[in-house]
C-alpha cells in the first residue's frame, strides 16, 4: 500500500503530468507535493484546489441519484468522484481520496494538454486513490 510520497510519484509518471499534490479539502494544507505548481507556488495552488474541490463536495445537487425517483443521496460525502478543469494549455484533475477518518483529502493533478491523457489519468488516479494509506 502507497504512502503519499508514492502515490504523489507514481501520479508524476502518468504522461504529460506536470505536478501534483495531496490536498486537505477543508483546511486548504498540501500533505505533499511534486513536480512544478500551477504558478510557481504550492501553497497557493493547495489553497486554490481545496476552495474548488469544497465548492464542489458539499453541493447535494451532485450526488448520485438513490431511486427511479431521482432523489438526491444525501448520505454520500462528498457526492463528487473527481472534478476535470481544463484550459487552452493544461488539465487539472482533482480525485477525491475516501479515508478513515474524515475522507477531506484530494489528489491534484496537473497535466499539460499536449501531452496529458486525460481518460487515462482520471482511471490511475482512482486507482491510487484507493490503494493510498494515510498514516
């Protein structure tokens, strides 16, 4: 089972990956980083990472639906898997990593757009963010 510095290097061998970071969703704090940041400063984009990610896990619109009804699950936190931005010259995807104790963590990653294989980042990340131990 991957440590967050394992995790964080296999996410870098992925093609076209620039940097990535293991992010606290609720307190805006890197648990790690590798790699360049999306302008120059990890910190800042750890910060800017959580604000979307938390934008996006406590909205109940995107939960997945329970019913032939339709309804909402309210019990899913967060409702949301992974998150894709993209802009003209890169893609950040943002994985959510369920955990034992409160499950606010998230895996950013920051691929170039020319190089970057979106389909196949998004499947690695899930699959390291099931393997992660946080410790």
């Amino acid at each position: 089972m991957p440590g967050i510095d394992e995790c964080l290097l296999e996410a870098m061998r992925l093609p076209g990956a620039r940097g990535a970071a293991l992010v606290d969703w609720i307190s805006g704090l890197a648990l790690g980083s590798v790699g360049e940041s999306p302008g120059g400063d990890h910190e800042t984009a750890a910060a800017e990472a959580a604000e979307i990610a938390r934008l996006a896990a406590e909205q109940h619109v995107f939960a997945p639906a329970d019913g032939p009804d339709g309804a909402a699950g309210a019990d899913v936190d967060p409702p949301v898997e992974d998150l894709i931005l993209s802009n003209r010259d890169s893609y950040h995807v943002l994985r959510f990593v369920g955990t034992s104790f409160d499950g606010s963590v998230v895996l950013h990653l920051w691929l170039a757009r020319a190089e970057g294989n979106l389909a196949l980042a998004r499947i690695r990340l899930g699959e390291m963010a099931e393997r992660l131990v946080l410790a």
